[in-house]
C-alpha cells in the first residue's frame, strides 16, 4: 500500500537520529552514505537532515515525489546538489530550470527522435561488437572497464564525426573517473569548502575545466570546418543548428558545449554503471541468464543486433529494469520556490528537499522482496505491479531524463550483443560491493568470458 498525505495540523518534519552538535548527520552520511538514507523510511515520511548547518526534508513516500516533480513542480527549483554541479555542467538542462530549461529542452529533443535514436543504434551495435570481438575465452575482464569504453564509444561516435572526437574521446577517458569520485561529495559537502586547496578539489577542478576546454575546441573546429557540416548527421551538429520552434533562437557555442558535456556523462557513465549492474546480476543468477539467452537466440542468433530485435526482447528489458531498479541514482535534490504544506508538513521558502531514488525502489512498502533480483516482477498483472510513480529511475515530470530512449537502446544492444556470443561468469573469489557516488558504483567487477558457441 502506498503511503498517504499525513493529516490534522502542520508539523515540521522530524529529525533523523544521531545528529552531532555543527556536525549535524555529517558522519553518517560520510560513512555509510547508502545504509543511511535506506534507514530514514524508518522515521516518517518526510525526514529532516542537517548536514552541517544545512537542513535538508528528504521524502521518502513515493506520493510526495510524485508531487514535488510532477503535480507541483513549478513550486520547486533544482536545487543544491544541481547548483553545485554547475563547474562541470555549466548551464545544461541538466542543471537549469525555467523557461530557460523549457526552451533548451524544446532545442534539444528532436536530436532524440525516434529516427535518429535508430541511427544511433546502428552505432552502438557496431561498438558492441568491436568490444566483444576484443575478449579472449577464459581470459579475465574488467566489466566496469568494458561497459564504460563500449558506451563512451558509442556517445562519442555519436556525438561527433570522425577524427575530430579523438581528443575528446581521450580526455573523457582521463577526466570522468575524476569527476565521479568527487561529484556527490562535492554536491553535499559545504560551499565555503570548495577553494581549500585540498587534493579532491584540485582534481574535479582540474578536470572539469580540461573537458570544456576540449570540447570547446572541438566546436570550434566545427565552426571552422562549416562548409562541409551539411554532411554531418551527428548530434553535435543538431545542436549547433537546431532553432528553438517558439522563438527562433540558436544556441551559443558555450551552450552547445554544456549540452555536450551532459550527454557525454549521462549517456556514458551512467549507461556504462547499470550496464555493469546489469552483467553482474545475470551472472549470479543462472536461471535468469538461461532464459535471456533463449530469448536472444530466437531474436537475434548470431548476426549483429539490429535496432528492430529491441522491441522483440521483452525479458531483457525485464533483465535491464530489474538491474536499474536495485542499482538506482542515489540522491537528487529540489528547493522550495514558495512556502507550501507537503503531506501536513511545513516547507518554509527556499528549503532544500532530497529523495533517493536507490532508497524508493527497495522500499518493502512498495516492492515485494525488494533485495530480490527478479525480472518476472515486471510481467505481473497490472494491479499487483509498482504503481508508476513508485519507479522513477530517469526522474519524472518537466525534469525527467531526455535521453531514456537512447539509454534504453544502448543498454539492450551491449546486453543483447553480448549474449549472443558469451557467457560472463563472475571471478571467483570476489565479493562486489557498492561504492557510493551519484550512481553507486561497483567495487570491482572482473568476469570471465566463456564462449556459447
């Protein structure tokens, strides 16, 4: 049953246990980030955190996210966690609000079309294959390195032609793990923090300026290059000409690059994590994996996966949902824009609001044995499936993700290339564990490929 709107008189939230004196639940948070926010379902549905002198209400019932980021939404702002992602993000849609994210998403959106997502899978299967054709049988992989090669490839390729990408490509390479290991600890922690020179700040600093730097060069080279950008299809030169339908304006080259860089990191770290969740679950699960390959040899054989097999391989999208599901971005952010009342709780203006996404889909309320890895749990009778708002791995409303499509394709053709072909049998010996970041990240993921034919 889903929680209801707490009713009688306004209340403030209450406070999590355990927080310190200046402190606040800093520690907590620091040290079991994940096990932390799992727990705050315990105290009631909205939940008050400090964090230092930082109060922020975290929802922890479906129904009031589903207010914050589609019923009401225009009450809310991003937030904190997006304002502190601006080094890297700059003025993306994917940090913005507004009208100006209104218009930026209207520019956008087309260069997500059905057509053109059919054309991109033509890339990612090409990238599939080149990276499955590099396995030895027998010889150990790294999934997490070859999840994350296959999709920077395949947004690469997407985003720009030919040799111009290749300096990009190296430094996307050189800088993402940089910005990973930094992000959420730089999203949370204070903002008087950020110039001490200590060794976090100078590398997601350092980084964050060297992507730019390159993809600005990379658009400029574009702009030098114009009389040949008619024979271009790629995604940055939609961008570069795209024309907003309402008002008839284009986009700056310095926002056509905070556009970019969004991409490239949605489409590559957070594709290449799940992809990797989803690996390391169908290789711990021997029955799920015998059913997905029966699936994928009726579909698909051996040749290469074409974009029309994605819609008739419906248990691996079961297989990729139920991987997302347990693996879930681990906190998003939003702030009040007025005083209002959330489930008989008072908001004042300006007040920081968080949910966790990773904490919502291993809620027992809401999801039947929510540890359990179970694709079957996606094809029960509509009454007895997660009501819609309760699954929300791409975010929801005005905000929700505008590339899912594309990620969706591009974790089904990796997932369905592979097993076309493979096995990937875990490394024995090897516990993985989460590590928190934005997306929380495997430990370690080293299998074995073993060939199926």
């Amino acid at each position: 049953m889903a929680r209801t709107e707490q009713l009688g008189p306004v209340v403030h939230a209450p406070a999590a246990p355990g927080r310190l004196p200046l402190l606040g639940h800093a520690v907590p948070l620091w040290r079991h980030p994940i096990a932390f926010l799992e727990s705050l379902r315990e105290h009631g549905d909205i939940v008050r955190l400090d964090i230092g002198t930082w109060p922020v209400h975290v929802l922890t019932s479906p129904d009031h996210v589903h207010a914050v980021l589609v019923q009401q939404a225009q009450k809310f702002g991003r937030g904190r966690v997006f304002d502190r992602l601006r080094p890297m993000f700059g003025n993306g849609i994917v940090t913005t609000d507004g009208e100006f994210h209104r218009k930026q998403r209207r520019m956008i959106q087309p260069a997500f079309h059905r057509s053109h997502i059919t054309e991109y899978a033509e890339v990612m299967s090409r990238a599939a294959e080149e990276m499955t054709a590099s396995w030895t049988a027998g010889r150990e992989i790294s999934m997490v390195t070859e999840a994350r090669r296959y999709a920077l490839s395949s947004v690469a390729e997407m985003i720009f032609s030919g040799d111009l990408s290749r300096p990009a490509i190296a430094e996307v390479h050189r800088s993402l793990p940089i910005v990973l290991e930094g992000m959420l600890l730089r999203a949370v922690m204070p903002k008087s923090l950020d110039r001490l020179p200590i060794p976090l700040n100078r590398r997601f600093d350092a980084a964050a300026a060297r992507l730019r730097g390159i993809i600005d060069q990379v658009i400029a080279q574009y702009g030098a290059e114009e009389a040949g950008a008619d024979d271009r299809h790629d995604l940055l030169s939609l961008l570069l000409s795209s024309v907003d339908p309402q008002t008839g304006t284009t986009m700056s080259p310095e926002q056509v690059r905070d556009e970019v860089i969004a991409i490239l990191f949605s489409g590559t770290e957070t594709s290449a994590t799940t992809l990797s969740w989803v690996f390391h679950e169908v290789g711990r699960h021997p029955e799920v994996e015998e059913r997905l390959h029966e699936e994928i040899d009726a579909v698909v054989g051996t040749r290469r996966v074409r974009p029309s097999d994605i819609a008739q391989l419906p248990y691996a999208n079961n297989v990729f949902q139920e991987a997302l599901r347990l693996h879930s971005p681990l906190l998003f952010t939003r702030r009040a824009l007025v005083p209002l009342t959330l489930g008989g709780v008072s908001i004042p203006a300006g007040a920081e609001l968080a949910y966790s996404p990773y904490a919502l889909h291993r809620d027992p309320a809401l999801f039947r044995d929510p540890t359990v890895f179970d694709p079957d749990r996606w094809e029960e009778k509509p009454e007895e499936q997660p009501r819609a708002h309760r699954y929300i791995p791409f975010s929801a409303g005005q905000h929700k993700c505008i590339g899912d499509t594309f990620a969706v394709a591009e974790i089904l053709t990796a997932l369905a290339t592979v097993a076309s072909r493979w096995r990937l049998v875990p490394a024995p010996g090897v516990t993985v564990r989460e590590l928190p970041a934005g997306m929380p990240q495997p430990s370690e993921l080293p299998m074995i490929p073993v060939s199926r034919h």
